[in-house]
C-alpha cells in the first residue's frame, strides 16, 4: 500500500503544465484519460483511502492543475436569482479541505495523500466501472462486520480481484 510517492504522474498529464480556470473534471488530460477507461477516483471521506489500497497497475494520477471554485448565490424574497459571483477557493479553504481528508485518513491509521494530485482508477476484476467495484466492495466489507483494519480488508478483496482478472 502506498500514495506513489516518488512516482509520476500520468503520461499523458505531462504534456500539459499551469494553471487552469477549469475544474478538475474538464481538464483536457482528464477527459483523455477517461477515454483510456480510467475515473476519478471518489473524493467522499468515506472512501478517501481507496488510491492508497488499489491495485498499483490500475490507478495512476496527474496533477492537479484545477481551480476550485466559490460560488456565492444571491437570491430575493421569492427564491430567484439575482445575482452569483464565482471566486477560486482561497487557499485557507482549501488547505481546510485537505485536512478533512488527512484526519479521515489519520483515523484508518493511513499517511496523508500527497498534495496536488488527482488520482485515477481503473475496474479490477470482473466488473466494468469503478463504481462497479465500489458496491461490490461495499458488500464485501459490510459482511465482514466492523473492522479496526479497513484499509487491509479493501486491499486484500481488491489485490484477489485483480488476480482474477
């Protein structure tokens, strides 16, 4: 298990450098990539440890070359809109974001993820879509009952449907 610390990123991410106004999701090297059957991987806490326990071969990252955004939404007394202002996130608030994630990932007793990364994945085993393989794991752990060890139970259910594929 590991963030691929001292790995690259993507190939095809390395063509491209700077800053982008575009949000993570339609970045040009994102939209490649998921032509070549890769996803982005889920940011939702729960599953925020996935990119550490997935199999090597079938996750891989670029760097995050996006900008998040704020949008501030006025409305009147009827529930119309007057007026939306869009802002890139202040670094405060994202840095906020980041620690949501390492102290979910602290819990697991897992390292940080590595900052400015984007990471991918790829279905393993049988199924065709990571979300897929995201409800058959769900399954799996659920049966298992409460584990203090989630991160080993994922990687071990991901590391056998990888040899069955």
């Amino acid at each position: 298990m590991s963030w691929d610390e001292d790995g690259t990123p993507h190939p095809l991410a390395q063509r491209r450098t700077g800053r982008s106004e575009l949000d993570p999701d339609r970045l040009p090297e994102m939209r490649e990539l998921e032509v070549l059957g890769w996803e982005p991987a889920p940011e939702d806490l729960r599953r925020v440890y996935l990119p550490y326990v997935w199999p090597p071969a079938a996750r891989t990252w670029i760097p995050d070359r996006s900008t998040h955004w704020a949008v501030d939404t006025e409305l009147d007394g009827h529930g119309h809109i007057t007026g939306v202002e869009c802002a890139p996130l202040p670094e405060p608030d994202l840095r906020d974001l980041d620690r949501e994630a390492d102290e979910a990932l602290a819990a697991l007793g897992l390292p940080p993820r590595p900052r400015g990364r984007i990471w991918l994945l790829r279905p393993v085993g049988p199924f065709t879509t990571v979300a897929a393989v995201l409800d058959h794991l769900d399954a799996v752990l659920a049966a298992a009952g409460p584990s203090p060890d989630l991160p080993a139970l994922a990687r071990a259910e991901l590391a056998a449907l990888d040899a069955t594929a």
